[in-house]
C-alpha cells in the first residue's frame, strides 16, 4: 500500500513538473531555434566580409543588452518567488501588489537609465567590448533599434515571470511564440529586402526585433488587464508602497543582481579576449553561442518549473514535496540535455554549416561543439538546481556560484588559454567548461545542505 501511494506521488511531481515545464521548453526552444535562424540569415548575406561584420555585430550588441535583461531578470526572481509564495499560501490579494512594484521598481531604476546610457554611447560602448571597426560601421544603427525593444522586452519579461510564478506557463509560450514568428517573417523581409521592402541587412534584423517585442507587450498588458486568473492588474486600484514587497525584493533581488553583475562582468571580460582574435573568430564564437543557448533551454525550462513547484510548497510548507520537485526536474532536464550533447559531438560540422560555408569556421566551430557536448550534463545540472533554489528565495548560493564560476575562474583560465598559451578560440571554451563544472560543484553542495527549505518571505 505504501509502495503504492509513493508511486502516485512519484507521478504527481512529475506530471506537475511537466506541466509546468514542457510548455516553457517549447517557448524557449523554438525563441532560440528562431534566433538561430536571425544568425543563419546574417551568415548568409551575400558579401562574405559583411555577413562575418554582422553576426560579430550582434554578438557585441547582445552583451550590453544582456546585462540590463539580466539586471531586470534578477528582479523578476523576486517576483516569481514571492507569487509562488503567495499561491502555496493562499495570499492571492496580494498578487497585484507585486506586479506593480516589480514593472515600476524595473522601469524607473533600470530600464530608462540604460536604454538612455545605451543610445548616447553606441559606438563607444561596442568599442570597448573588442568591435573592430567593421562591425561597428555595420552594427551601431542595430544597436540603437534594439535599444528601443529593450524596453518593451523588460516588461514582459516580468509578466511572464509573474505569470511562471503562479504556473502559467502556457500563456507567455502562446505569445512568445507569435512574437517569435513575427520577428522571423520581419527579419527575411528586411535583411534581404524581400516583396518590395528595403533591403537594410542587420539593422532591418534589429527593427524586426523591436516590432515583435512591442506586440508581445500589446499581447501582455491586454492579457493581465482582462484575465479572470490570479495574475490581474486593475487600473483604478491606485499603487500603494508595500515595505514587506520591498524587504523581499532587496532580499531576493539583490544577491540574484550581484549574481548578474558578476556574471556580465565576467562575461565581457571573457569577451574582450575572444573578440581580440579577430572578427572571424569572434563570428565562430558568437555561432556556437548561438547553438549554445539552444542546449540551455532544457535547463532553463526544468529550472523554471523547479522555481515555481519549490516556491509553492514552501509557501504550503510542504519541505519534502519541494527537494521532489528539484530532483525530478533535474533528472528529466538531464536526459534531454545529454540527447543534445550526443548531437553536438557527432554532427557538430552539419549543424554549423546551417550557418556558414566558410570551411575554416566550420573546422573551428565543430570542434568547440564537441566541448560544448561535454558541457551539458553539468550546465543542465546546475540550471535546474539554481532554479529551484532561487525559487525558495536563496540566491546568496547562486550567486557564490557564478562569482566563482564565471568572474574568477573563466576569467582566468581564459587569459591563460587564450593570451599566455595560444590557444586560441578552442582555450576559451575549454575555460567555459572549467567554469560550468566549478558552478556545478558549488550548486550541488548547497543543495545537499537542505538549508535552503527555511528561507523565510513575508
């Protein structure tokens, strides 16, 4: 009888985590699988100089972009652990609140002052991160568009993780997804000038970009404003300042925005070495990134999950329930995520020749492919357990984690791969391993402690 009952609680964590997560993949898969085509239509533009120029211009673009997405996320886990607090506990009035403060808190404090930094120091900026002049040339009009989607991308990017925080999942799926396709059918248009429209290469890549974050934002203030589920914001309700929101959002938000900051830190760090050996390299680079992030979707996805199914039990104060839930997403994650790595090693050259036929980035990128490979049962690992803890509102350990991982030790190896012994673009992945297993150790060690159960929200 008990074998039984453990059975069907065996099935219910992982029908709940499914649930949850599945739709999240599908969102994240096809958004990368989408930007993955952007990528391949850049490397296909005829003239071979410009095509290498753009992609390297993107990859520039997307560090800076990255940092304020990252900033405004770091907030954003805040608010989905609180929701899913909130739901587990059965506060459902208390749910508005924390929307308001998350969109108002991440416009005023983060997303107008850089989008501002960002359009008066274009050029400067894609200066100091390693662009060469070519890319510059090409990618600062690009650049600038983005900016504007930045905005737009900001705020839905706290909805949905407002939304993720009560589970839903499906919705932010449904919309990014018709954004995603927009911004697909946009880029062929206006990269190559198709049906009559001008033919504006990377930067049309950018305007397409900017338009299908301005619908998803249409597509998700109307969602919010009408719903019937827990997630509502009513205008007339006026804004009231709630000090327990903002103890929770500094005590959550602020170890996860120091986990950002030192992982863009590093990051450009790490990018300033790779970008120093020259726009070809930084192409190949900025390609296997870009099949990179594909392989984080598995991770990313159960994480999610882990976060909202952790934050829920605790808030029921359910303990055992929500180590269940981190167990057995990690171990689906894994299993998609090692399916992956099986692809990359053995077919690396096939998918990046999807890219590029430049034979000299297909040699380099197929082989830092197979390192990416080794990668993954330990950058999966780590995502989903990262994810479940931050769901339990511990982000100090998170972001031990990347300070270690990616500001000291990638740093590091990287110098040395790259600058002391000449390795070349093949030593700096090699360090993005180094960084990923040390990530990894520190994750697992802290989830083994269980002390992340008694993190208390109010």
């Amino acid at each position: 009888m008990e074998e039984c009952d453990e059975k069907k609680q065996v099935k219910k964590i992982k029908d709940d985590v499914l649930k949850i997560a599945l739709p999240v993949l599908v969102e994240l898969f096809l958004g990368t699988l989408f930007g993955m085509i952007d990528m391949m239509m850049l490397g296909r533009i005829k003239n071979p100089q410009i095509a290498a120029a753009s992609i390297a211009a993107v990859g520039i673009t997307n560090q800076p972009l990255f940092i304020g997405l990252s900033l405004v996320q770091a907030l954003n886990v805040g608010g989905t652990a609180m929701v899913a607090r909130y739901v587990g506990s059965k506060k459902y009035d208390r749910i508005e609140t924390v929307i308001k403060h998350v969109v108002l808190l991440n416009l005023v404090l983060l997303v107008i002052p850089l989008f501002i930094f960002g359009m008066v120091f274009t050029e400067k900026i894609m200066a100091f991160l390693g662009a060469e002049q070519d890319a510059i040339q090409v990618g600062h009009n690009y650049f600038k568009v983005v900016m504007i989607g930045f905005i737009f991308q900001a705020f839905n990017l706290s909805i949905s993780a407002v939304l993720r925080g009560i589970g839903d999942t499906k919705t932010p799926m449904k919309i990014n997804l018709k954004a995603n396709m927009v911004n697909v059918i946009g880029n062929a248009l206006l990269i190559y000038g198709l049906l009559g429209f001008p033919k504006l290469g990377v930067t049309g890549a950018g305007i397409s970009t900017c338009l299908s974050q301005i619908i998803a934002s249409i597509f998700l203030g109307r969602y919010i404003l009408k719903t019937d589920s827990v997630v509502k914001v009513n205008l007339k309700n006026p804004f009231k300042y709630d000090k327990n929101i903002i103890y929770n959002l500094i005590k959550i938000g602020v170890p996860a925005s120091l986990e950002q900051i030192a992982f863009r830190v590093g990051v450009l760090l790490f990018v300033k070495m790779v970008a120093s050996l020259g726009t070809v390299a930084f192409a190949t680079h900025q390609i296997c990134l870009n099949i990179l992030g594909l392989s984080f979707t598995p991770g990313q996805a159960f994480g999610i999950a882990a976060s909202s199914l952790v934050g829920k039990s605790l808030g029921a104060n359910e303990l055992y329930e929500a180590e269940n839930y981190i167990k057995q997403s990690r171990k689906i994650g894994s299993i998609i995520s090692t399916t992956m790595a099986v692809l990359f090693f053995f077919f690396g050259a096939q998918i990046v020749s999807l890219y590029t036929q430049d034979p000299e980035i297909i040699k380099s990128a197929s082989t830092i492919l197979k390192v990416i490979a080794f990668v993954q049962p330990f950058q999966s690992s780590q995502l989903i357990i990262a994810g479940g803890l931050r769901g339990a509102g511990d982000t100090v350990w998170t972001l031990v984690a990347t300070f270690v991982g990616v500001l000291i030790l990638r740093v590091l190896f990287a110098y040395l791969f790259v600058n002391v012994l000449g390795m070349g673009l093949i030593g700096a992945w090699i360090a993005m391993f180094v960084d990923q297993f040390a990530r990894w150790i520190v994750i697992y060690i802290r989830f083994g402690t269980g002390k992340w159960k008694y993190i208390s929200i109010r």
